[in-house]
C-alpha cells in the first residue's frame, strides 16, 4: 500500500524570522558606522596608553571621526529609512562605551581626576537604568538640549585631554600664544557637568510627571 500521508516538514524553529531580521540590521550601512566605532575603541585606548604628541594626535584623529560617524550614521539611518531597534541599542551604546573608555584612560594618566569620572560615568549609568524602565512601561523620554549640550562637551573636552599637550597656537594671524590643551580640555568637561545633572534632572522630572502616558519626542543624545 502507498503511503499518502502528506511528507513531514520540519517547522522553523520559533524567533528565526527575527534573527533573520537583526542580521539584515546588522549589515545595514548605518549599523555597521555605528558597529566601526565600537570596533576602534582599542586602538583608541592602545593609542593613548603610552602618550606621546605624535600619539595623541592619532587618538584625537580616531576620536573625531568616531564621534563624526555618530552624526552621519544618524542622518543615514533616516535617509535610507533603516532605522531599526538593533541601531537604536547599539548607537547610544557605541557612544558611551567610547566615552566611557577614554576618560577612564584620561584618569589613569592623571589628566582628568577621579571624582570628575565617577560623576559623570555614575549619571549615564543612572540615566541609562533610568530610561530602560520607563520604555519597559512604554515611555521615550528622548534628550533635550541639556543632554546635547553635554554630549558636545564631553566630546570637544576629550579631544583636548587627548591631545594633553602645551601648544603654540594662532588663528587668523593673531598669536594666540601657548595654549594647554589639557586645561581647556578639563574645564570643559567640568562645564559639561553641570549640563550632565541638569539633563538628568530634567529626565527624572519627566519621568516622574508622565503618569504612566507614552511619550513621543523624540530624540538621540544622552
């Protein structure tokens, strides 16, 4: 007798159409920006772990582009219309762990002090828990300009701290005389902190506030 039994067919396994999905994401152009930066972070810190000028010069190129990829990845992600939930974790991610990574190496060097590294890497980790439970009860709370205001000059202080060097400096033919990039580098970062906390109050007075309603701005910065 033949068996007319219709063959068996062996179902996909549950979630396999959503990997599909993240590797699709993670071969688009802007996740693989944002993936880049992430991949430099050791040769950013191999660069400033044995300062020299020469060195320095190389981490703050490094840097700068990172920190350019930031901007232009974004404009892609919305250009293309790739924006996706694997480029919306791995883009903050990205830019904290490249922060986070040079000022924790800015310290050791004993560039930046300690108490000022605490502050701001203890607000982001804050802010970041912060953020995760208000989307775990459907609520964005997106950065105003606090938070962008801080993020340029953290980036803006870094490179001075990298370059860490006095230098003899002029712009437009007027003899700006010997400037330390280290000293204008520190007073910006603590500037930023001051933008850091009240970013950070403004979240939390935002969170507090939203009673539960689904926020809509939107928004990238941290």
């Amino acid at each position: 007798m033949l068996d007319t039994a219709p063959p068996i067919t062996r179902a996909a396994p549950r979630g396999a159409g959503r990997r599909r999905l993240v590797s699709m994401d993670v071969r688009s152009i802007p996740n693989l920006l944002t993936l880049g930066r992430i991949a430099v972070i050791p040769f950013f810190v191999w660069l400033v772990d044995h300062p020299t000028p020469a060195r320095g010069f190389w981490a703050c190129l490094l840097f700068a582009v990172a920190a350019m990829t930031d901007m232009f990845d974004g404009y892609l992600a919305r250009r293309l219309n790739a924006v996706s939930i694997l480029g919306k974790f791995l883009d903050p991610l990205a830019d904290k762990l490249i922060v986070m990574a040079a000022l924790v190496w800015l310290c050791a060097m004993g560039r930046i002090p300690a108490w000022a590294v605490v502050l701001l890497l203890g607000r982001e980790i804050a802010i970041t828990g912060l953020r995760s439970v208000a989307a775990s009860e459907g609520l964005v709370i997106s950065a105003g300009s606090g938070g962008k205001m801080k993020t340029a000059l953290q980036m803006i202080g870094i490179v001075g701290l990298v370059l860490g060097y006095p230098y003899h400096l002029s712009y437009l033919g007027i003899d700006l005389g010997v400037v330390d990039l280290a000293r204008v580098g520190r007073g910006l970062v603590y500037l930023s902190l001051v933008f850091s906390f009240a970013s950070a109050a403004e979240y939390v007075q935002l969170f507090t506030s939203s009673g539960g309603a689904p926020s809509h701005r939107d928004g990238r910065a941290a």
